[in-house]
C-alpha cells in the first residue's frame, strides 16, 4: 500500500478516540503544545471547521490528526507550522499558506516563489534574503516581520496587507539580474538603507497594482485574448487600468490597477487563462491584429501588441535593458516613436 493509504488508515483508527472539532470555529484558537494526536479537524455534514490564524508551534501529534483544511494537508507545512526553524533555506515552491498562522517562523533564505500567504499572519516572520516571485499576499499581516534582502518580484498585496513596524533596510524587485548585476534594488544606493517605516510608505503608494509577468517575449494573439477576457470578466475596469509595459530583457512586466474590491489572485488567474487560449489559437493572426490594433490606436492595447510584435524595439537610451511605456497624451505618436 501506498503511503498515503497506510496513513488514511491509521487516522481513521486512531482518531476514532480523539478529540472532536468538526465544525467548529477555531479561527485564532492557541494549540502550542497541546497533544493532539488523534483529533478530528475534519468539516462537518453541514459546517467547515474554520482554522484561519491557528497557532501550531511545537503541538503534539499533528501528523495524526485529521484535517479537511487544504493547507493542512501537506506535510512539509505541518512541519513548518509546529517547529519554527524547519523553513531555513527550504524550497516552498507553489505551497499554499492560505490563512496560515507563521509568526515568528524562520523562512530566512527560502524560497516561497508563487507561495500563497493571502489570509496570513507573519507577525515578526523571518523573511530575510527570502524569495517572494509572484508570491501571492493579498490580506496578509507582515507586522514586525523582517524583509531584509526580500526579493519581491511581481508579488502581490493590497489595501488590505498590512506592513507595520517591518524591519527592512532594503528589498530586490528582481531575482535574477538581467544586466550589470542589477536586480532592482531599493533604497537603488547600495549605500542607502531603508528607515522605519519607509518600506510601508513606498509599498503603500500603490496597493491596488496587479503585476503581471509575460515570460519570453509576449505573443499577440495571447494579449488580444487575455485583453479581451478581462473586459469581459471585470466590465467596470477603468480604461486607463493598464497602467505599464515595461520590457525586461525577454520578458514583459504589465502593471494593472485595480478597485480593492477585485481578488488580485483570481484577476491574474483570468489574465493567464486568457493569455494561454491565446496562444493555443497559434499566431497566424498577428500581422493582422498588429494592423488592427494600430489602427484602432486603443490604449495601452495596442501599444503592447505592437512591443510585442516589435522585439527589436528599444528605449532611447541603449544601455537599460528595460523599456517602460505609459500613456501620456496622443496613443498613436507613442505607437509611432516605436517603428
């Protein structure tokens, strides 16, 4: 038998004596130390068991406790949720945290690319020299948490997440260098640390920003159709929502702003969605949107079309591996500074 069979036998064997929680609100409940070997987590017929910002810090047992919760499903998260040092240096890779409560875990040097902290609370989390790519942390509670050395590429947060009193003196915006060894970096003087409460201030000024990142190069007929899917799914986004296109070597960086009361996560999932049928549909039809769209002269739209058609396209000055476009004034002079 399989691992996960042997395992689904044991807890139903060993938790036919155990406590009982199914159903239950236990949002914030305080489990350290406690010996919960054998309890039942699992939802009821009729309620879910609600474990949002549970405290599992070195709990007994947790490994043959029964779970409904997704989060808790996974071992390695068990693990980092009862001993707070095991995330040094760990991959989580795509692991969702969704709700979790990691204060005063060591993630230190881990890599939490795609990570879901949406929900979370980090309250004096260790996040020095972590990596946060295209982390979702929308509603997440950062307070006191050291983000020292954080890479924060595309992630995301809102109105809603919460960085007070954080313990940074600088961050990278890239991971990987794409030029000189830049990544980004802020405070940009190597020289120039961060003092308290600049990192709130600087991250504050755009909560409301969906990144969205286009990995080598952007295809045309994927942007008309990813452009089209979200009008369709968000018709009350503003016209001038799409905020940038920033060329980063191979790649595009898309800054979109969005009301608060839109779901960051689900509004990148459409994006991708959209973005992927596009590019399923083949590319025979570029030349022919890339006319259409210059034509129509619409927006940001066209302009990232016709980077993306254009890949030779450079900024004036030669040296920065990145292009920025913004909409200022006439759409079609910016489309003829392009060619």
């Amino acid at each position: 038998m399989t691992y996960a069979v042997v395992r689904k036998w044991l807890l139903a064997t060993i938790t036919s004596n155990g406590g009982r929680f199914c159903g239950a609100d236990l949002s914030a409940a305080n489990f350290s130390f406690a010996q919960i070997k054998g309890a039942n987590f699992f939802n009821s017929s009729d309620q879910t068991t609600r474990l949002r910002h549970v405290c599992w810090k070195s709990s007994v047992g947790i490994h043959f406790a029964r779970f409904s919760d997704e989060v808790l499903q996974s071992r390695k998260v068990r693990n980092l949720l009862t001993t707070t040092d095991t995330g040094y240096r760990t991959d989580f890779t795509g692991v969702n945290l969704r709700g979790a409560n990691l204060s005063g875990i060591t993630l230190e040097k881990a890599n939490l690319t795609r990570v879901i902290f949406s929900d979370a609370l980090l309250e004096g989390t260790i996040l020095k020299d972590a990596v946060l790519t295209e982390t979702q942390a929308v509603n997440a509670n950062f307070t006191s948490a050291c983000l020292t050395g954080a890479t924060i590429e595309s992630w995301n947060v809102d109105g809603a997440t919460i960085f007070k009193n954080v313990d940074c003196e600088y961050v990278y915006l890239l991971e990987h260098p794409k030029k000189n060894d830049d990544r980004e970096r802020r405070p940009h003087d190597i020289n120039k640390m961060f003092r308290p409460g600049d990192f709130e201030k600087l991250f504050k000024e755009v909560p409301d920003d969906v990144q969205l990142l286009i990995r080598n190069g952007a295809n045309p007929t994927a942007l008309r159709v990813a452009f089209q899917k979200i009008k369709e799914n968000y018709p009350d986004l503003p016209e001038d929502a799409f905020q940038s296109f920033q060329r980063r070597g191979d790649d595009f960086l898309v800054t979109v702003k969005v009301p608060q009361s839109v779901d960051k996560g689900q509004f990148e999932r459409d994006w991708n969605s959209g973005y992927q049928a596009g590019l399923q549909a083949g590319r025979e039809e570029s030349a022919a949107l890339l006319a259409s769209a210059e034509k129509r002269a619409d927006g940001l739209e066209a302009i990232a079309l016709t980077m993306a058609q254009n890949p030779s396209t450079q900024n004036t000055t030669n040296n920065d591996y990145r292009q920025t476009i913004e909409v200022k004034g006439n759409v079609a002079d910016h489309l003829k500074q392009l060619h």
